[in-house]
C-alpha cells in the first residue's frame, strides 16, 4: 500500500475564467430570478455555439448525454442504432433512453474510431442511424461512413463529446454528420460545468429537441419521449465565460501535447495515439497506447499510477464497459483498445515539471517488476 | 388581443438567499476547481436532506425526473409500474426512460392522488411497483396503497416532488413509501435551480442511485440503466442556501394562503383543492377547483389570465398530458381535474395587493361572456 499522494496530478482541471469575471455573471443570474427553463442565457449560448459552429440549428441540453438522447428522439429512432464498441458508457446508454437498440461494431485500430467497413457490415433492415464517436476529439471517418449512411437511407449523428475547437478539412468537426452532440462537461475543454448541445447540420432538430428537453410539452399533449433535459441559466452562464477563454486554452494545451511528445520520447513501450490527418488541433485529450510488449496493461498502469499521485483513465474497458451491449460480432480491435489505450493528465496550465514526474513515473514502474507484475 | 402585461404575476418565484449570501457560497465551488461528480457540496446536502426526513438512505440527482427515473432503475424494476392519470408527465417519462411501463389508473376526487382503489383494481402480474404522486404536496393515501403494494408483493414508490417540509401523521412526507423522490427544481419550496433526490425508506438504493448517476460505472463494468444524472456542485451548494431559508418561506406561504383564502372566498365557481387530514403544511402550491358550472374552464381561465399579467397553469390537460399513455381503463375523474384544477401564482413574497388584484381578475373573467366563453 502506497499513502495518497499530497500533490495529485489530476486526470483534468477545469477550465475556468477568474472569479472577478464569473462572480457578476452568476451574481446577475440570482438577481434576475429567471434560474432555468430555457432563459436569456440558454439562448445567448446556443448563439454562441451557433456562431462557432457555423450552424443555425442548435439547441443546449443539460449533459452531453441527454444530447444524444434527445437528438435519437428528435429523429424518431426506433431500432438499431450502430455504436463503436469502444466508446463511453453514455453512447449506448443514452440510445437505449431514446428508446433505440445500440449494437456495437469494431473501430478502427489507428483512429479508434467506428469502422465504415464494419458499420456496413452491420447494417440491417432494423438499422435506423448509424452514430461514430469521435473519440478524444480525433474525427471518424465521417466521408465514408456518410457514404454508409446514405446507401443505408439512415441518419448520421456523430457524437463529438469532446469535438469543440476541432477542425477537419476546414470545417469545425460539429459540423460534421446529418446530426452531431456536444458535451459541455467540466472535463471538456469548453465547459458549463455540466451540459451538452444538439446541432442540426442537414436536418433541423434543434425546435424538437427544445421541447423535449422541457417534458416534450406543447400544443397536443407532452411527448412521451420528453425529459428534464434542460441546462440551468447558472450552467449557462459559466458555459458562456468558459467559451471566450476557449482559444487560450488551446494555445496552451498545444504546448503542453509538445512538453509530453518530448518527455514521453525515450519510453519505448508506449506512444502518443494518431490523430486523423486533415483534423486539429488535438486538444481534447492526451491518449497513449501501450505497445503489446509494454510491461503493463491499461488497467494496471491507472492503478500503479494513482497511489503515485497521477490520475488516468482507461475508458474502453474495466468499469467503464457495458457488459452485456448488443454486438454486430467479434470487436477485436475494441478489446485490444480496452487493454492499451491510456488518457493521462492533460490542461492547459499542466507545468513542464509535473509532465516531467508523469514520465519519471512511466519509467519508474516500468522497472519495477511487482508493479508491472 | 391584449398586450402582454408590464407587472406580470408569475406562477412561483424562487426561493433565494441574497447575493451577499449566495456570492461567496459560489464563489467557494468555482475556487476550489470540483464543479460536479459527486464532491463535497452534493454530499453535504445529502447529509441535510438526511437529517430533515429522518432517513439515512439519501442520493441527489440532476432533476426530480432522474430521480425517478435512477429509483426504478435501482429497484430493477421491469415490467408494469402503476401511475396516476393526473400527474406532471416527467412521472410517467421517467418511468419509460428507466425501462418500465406506467400503467394509469384513475384519482381520488377529492385530494387528486391515486386512487387506492382504482390501483387494486388494475394489479396485474406484471405489475412491478405502485408509483403514487402526493399531488401538490398532498399525500396520497398511503396507507391503503403500502397494503396494495403488499399484498401485491412490489414496492411502493413514492413520488414527493413538490413535498419538502409537508408532514402527514407525525412523520416527514418524504419518509413514506419503500422508496421517495423529491424535486430540487427552482419551482419548489426547496430547491438546487435543478436538482432532486432519491431516498430510501424500507429499500437501500442511495448506493445504488450514486452509481447509476454516474454512468453506472463500478466494478465488473458500466450499468446499461446508468446515465448522466449528477447534480453538480454549484447547484448543491444553491441546493444548501435555499434549504436554510426554507422554514421563514414555509411561514411566509402559511400567510399568503390565509390572504388567498379570504380573497376567493366571495368567488363561487372556484374553491381551495381540499387537502388531506393529518397532513401540513400545504405550502406547495395554490391549486384550485372549479365548479362544474363554472363560467371558463381550467385552460381557458389560464388562457384568459396571462394576458391580463397573471400566470397560472392547468397540469393535468392540454400541453401537459401525455397522449398515448397506457391506461388500466377509463379516468373520469382525472378527465375531470384536467377540465377544473388550476394552480394560481403562489409563493412567499406574494403581496396582498397582488392577491387582491389577482381575485378582481377572476371576477372580472367571469363578468366578460366573450372571455368565459
């Protein structure tokens, strides 16, 4: 047993402007007393997103999840809705709340993103959308799984959770798909403490996905697919602060991913994930694979690596895999991803120094035997 | 038409500490850099919701609805779940989105809640849980429905959203029922701008809630009933201040219902909605009857009031119901409280002045043929 550490390096700080700033902005939220319900600054966030996105049609929701729920119940899904096997919990989960089937298909081993190839494979008569991730940011093959999608007569909704300030051939990757989904959760890069949004590329889902999020009440009766999926006017408002510090932060983030390209350069066993050419900046996590020979697997190197007071994730597998999720087939490359694909610590205001303890700590358990066991 | 009106009285204004309270309260969450995932602040309320029903077995949500929602997920529940006919639809869409179907069942006439009869009548064996409303802060017979559920072998889940600081034979409100939920929403007595809970009385979900609230991640992998359903730590902290104040705005509505009831008591097509015996204080809301004669109906009489600067809301009809909802068979008397139960502007600063003007509308309603219709 190891004691916890007294200076932990966090999986991720949030992004947060001073409190100079966000004080009077959350203090003229309580005076107003409009506190939610799709109020002024619901609204001027979605026009905020809008104009970054280069979209008219959006709409905030109160979690990225729900932003998938609601975008699936705004297009009506009712079937299988095709998922990558490697993706958080909240893909599948929120599918199976619109009332949809998600089966999960294999990703590709470089991008770890849902491969069209299996995608098309798995289409089916019940296939109502197929719904890539792009994972950590990294853009899925949008050009061909549109091309699935159209072959299909199915929807594209492409979660792109943590996809702000990502580009792809010139165009913001939420730009991307008939439908995308954004998280704005505190571990984003741009951030309302907890929300999401639902943007309309080729379709206009953003008048549905309002009402849903207020119980689906309106003219007719409420919709049984409506929730509380609103964002607070509070939420709101720090999401509108954390927007305008957004380019800073990138800034920062390209030069913290330069500090760990170089510290992590002499530790052979593990490698900086690819990032689809044509898309950045890659900001949105610092992913690394292990080598098949690394001294250990995902799971074990979080576990070393937390008593040393270093937080990381490994997302595709472990406590974060829905066991029992309908498969097309066999997902080889998800579960080799499951056991080789780590998130370290990565913000802006990461310090060289602590990039230079994680990679000591790499180094260090990789020497030891009991640890790497 | 009539311009909309420069004094508007709305249906509730929120409960609020003042800024010099609030401010540094908030300014706390944002300087500590934990903004959500189960920090300090959400357990803090727990503990307080704890100590105010009596219970130890207390997990906050993101909403009311979740809280439903994550008590049927806890409880496994699958297969029918028994619903009143009149209730706010996030009741029924909860119970949809956590995998189950609300069956509904006709109310009791005179205190609107599930009627313990009509309940009995409509077990079946897929009936998995008994889902009463204690309607406007009133309770639900629930002596009579524990026995249904007994007797029936399922749970008893009760839904207290609007039900802080009501007791009913001696006991918190919120300590009946296997299980409770309550709302946190910025409407309520108590409230976290979003928010709500879930407590455990004869069951232990809170453990459970926690999990599921967090993608229902946990060792052998994610739940596929887990969701987003956090409340984040600048609404706990809200959530704390609010509740402090919650005893000077229970006295405050004590005394707004006297003046209400003097002020309507020359009105005779409407009356108070009774309340049931042994229960207090009724504090949740204002909700009235009309009389079968009555010159307008519960949605005209809304219809007719906004325009004049007075808002008020007819729940059980219209916008708010739920179109295709299974039915364990015909609800006259639900049918009926969509037709005549009307919730008028209600909260602790109302003045008498406002209630004044308030009862000269409503006779002026009923003087105007071409407003009563």
């Amino acid at each position: 047993m190891t004691a916890p550490h007294d200076d932990p390096i966090v999986v991720v700080r949030p992004l947060l402007p001073a409190w100079q700033t966000l004080g009077p902005a959350l203090g003229e939220v309580i005076e107003s007393q409009v506190l939610t319900n799709d109020g002024p600054r619901v609204r001027r966030l979605e026009a905020l997103l809008s104009a970054g996105i280069g979209r008219a049609d959006v709409a905030v929701t109160g979690s990225g999840t729900v932003a998938i729920q609601l975008a699936c119940a705004a297009l009506g899904l009712r079937g299988e809705v095709i998922v990558p096997a490697a993706a958080f919990p909240a893909v599948a989960q929120a599918v199976l709340r619109a009332g949809a089937t998600p089966v999960a298909v294999d990703i590709e081993d470089t991008y770890l993103t849902a491969d069209p190839d299996a995608v098309a494979a798995a289409v089916t008569s019940r296939t109502c959308a197929i719904l890539p991730v792009h994972t950590f940011g990294c853009p899925a093959d949008v050009t061909a799984l549109q091309a699935v999608a159209a072959s299909a007569g199915v929807p594209l909704v492409c979660d792109a959770a943590p996809g702000w300030g990502v580009y792809y051939q010139g165009r913001p990757l939420l730009s991307y798909g008939d439908v995308a989904t954004l998280s704005l959760h505190a571990t984003k890069l741009t951030h309302a403490i907890e929300g999401g949004a639902v943007v309309g590329n080729t379709r206009e889902v953003a008048a549905a996905v309002r009402r849903l999020r207020n119980f689906g009440t309106g003219p007719g009766g409420a919709l049984s697919a409506g929730t509380n999926g609103r964002m607070s006017e509070l939420h709101a408002a720090v999401g509108a602060a954390v927007l305008a510090e957004a380019p800073a932060e990138i800034t920062r983030r390209r030069a913290v991913r330069a500090l760990y390209r170089q510290a992590l350069a002499g530790i052979d066993w593990l490698r900086l994930c690819a990032f689809r050419p044509g898309a950045g900046p890659n900001v949105a996590a610092l992913a690394v694979r292990l080598a098949p020979d690394a001294p250990v697997d995902a799971e074990r190197l979080c576990d070393a690596l937390q008593p040393r007071g270093i937080h990381a994730r490994a997302y595709f597998g472990g406590r974060y895999r829905i066991a029992r999720l309908a498969a097309a087939g066999p997902a080889p490359r998800a579960d080799e991803a499951a056991r080789r694909i780590v998130c370290l610590p990565f913000w802006g205001g990461l310090r060289e120094s602590q990039i230079a303890r994680i990679a000591d700590t790499l180094r260090m358990i990789a020497r030891t035997p009991a640890l790497a066991g």
